[in-house]
C-alpha cells in the first residue's frame, strides 16, 4: 500500500496531474475531516461530497471524479453496491472504498468495481497517499494479514458461520456447547460490529464483505 515507504522516496511527485475526488460517506464529522484533509493536497482540484448513493451519482455524472472515496456502509446502503453503480454511469471514476470497522477482501473489492480498500484507522498520509494512487491508475490494499474482516473473535466467527446456516440461537448453543444467553451476547457483539439490526442483515453484509464462502 506504500510504495513509497520502501525507497523513501514518493513515487508520484513527478507526475503534476490534478485529481477530482469524491467523498461518499454520511457522517458529518468524516466528511469535515476528510474534506479538510484532502483540500489541502496540492494534487486535488476539486473535493466533493455525497452522503447516500444518489447524490454520488448525480455527482459523478455532473463532475466526472478521478476517484470516488466510498464508505463500506452508507447509511442503510452497501458501498460497494454504490461502487457498482457509480462504476457503471461513469467507467472512468475509480473507487477507493474505505471503513473504519469492518473489512472486505481484495477479491470482492475487486468484483464490485473498487481499486483498493484503506482503513479509517490509517494516518491522515497513508489515506491521502491512497487517494492519489487510485487516481493515478495504481491499486491499492493492505497486506495479506490486514485484510481479515471486521475485528471479528473466533467464537463470533463460529456463530456467524452457524447464523448463516440458518441455525437458531438455541442450536447455537447446542452446537458450540454454550448457554444461551452467551449465544445472544455474542450476536449482539456481531450486530454492533457489522453495523446491522438483525441476522438477516447479518448475513448479506457478511456475505458482501468477503466474511462467508
């Protein structure tokens, strides 16, 4: 994700070439912090902002971005759906999804359309540094051993497993050797990280997000 960091030299400070980027996220405080961040590179011409699919899109056919700097979960919307279907109004737009709880592997990244995936939890360079990337033709993830998902503990990954087996708490339970009530806390950890209400939810997240076969 940093080629740079290798010979300590950047790779594209020769290359002159101004970016439009696209910010699509529904948090304010994110959309402050990125905007600032970006508008102050040298490289970006324009920073926008979109805060649901729709605005993205109208947005992107308007500006023609360089790059499209998509949440994973917008609202009640899937970003890398977002990613398809800005994608396919404006082919020349690149997408860099990005999050700041959950994950998604390259592979699935990739079938949606993106060019690379970084964390919120990166420093503001590292994230700069992606954008530009993207923009100039490059792609961009994380290593191999960054790319395990939303911070999910074995446990919850065997009842996430077990969930999308359409198994009941109770069989659960039964299967894992655990009581009930530990079964619930652990789904309730799982709503909270994944960003979902139920198990329906769940499981096309899960599924979205490269977590289940």
């Amino acid at each position: 994700m940093k080629p740079e960091a290798q010979t300590g030299v950047d790779p594209f400070a020769a290359d002159e070439r101004r970016l439009r980027v696209l910010v699509v996220d529904d948090h304010d405080v994110v959309h402050w912090g990125l905007r600032l961040m970006l508008g102050e590179q040298p490289w970006v011409e324009r920073c926008l902002a979109a805060r649901d699919g729709r605005e993205a899109l109208a947005h992107a056919r308007r500006y023609e971005p360089h790059v499209a700097l998509v949440d994973l979960f917008v609202g009640e919307e899937s970003g890398p759906e977002i990613c398809e279907r800005l994608r396919a109004a404006v082919p020349a737009t690149r997408v860099l999804l990005i999050s700041g709880a959950g994950r998604i592997s390259p592979n699935t990244a990739r079938a949606a359309g993106a060019s690379g995936f970084v964390s919120k939890d990166r420093p503001a360079v590292e994230i700069a540094r992606a954008v530009r990337a993207i923009g100039l033709g490059q792609a961009v993830f994380p290593p191999q051993e960054d790319q395990a998902g939303p911070m999910l503990t074995a446990r919850e990954r065997q009842v996430l497993d077990l969930m999308a087996s359409g198994a009941t708490n109770r069989e659960i339970a039964a299967s894992l050797f655990l009581s009930h009530h530990t079964v619930k806390e652990h789904t309730s950890s799982l709503y909270r990280k994944l960003g979902v209400k139920n198990r329906a939810q769940a499981v096309v997240r899960s599924q979205r997000l490269g977590l289940l076969d």
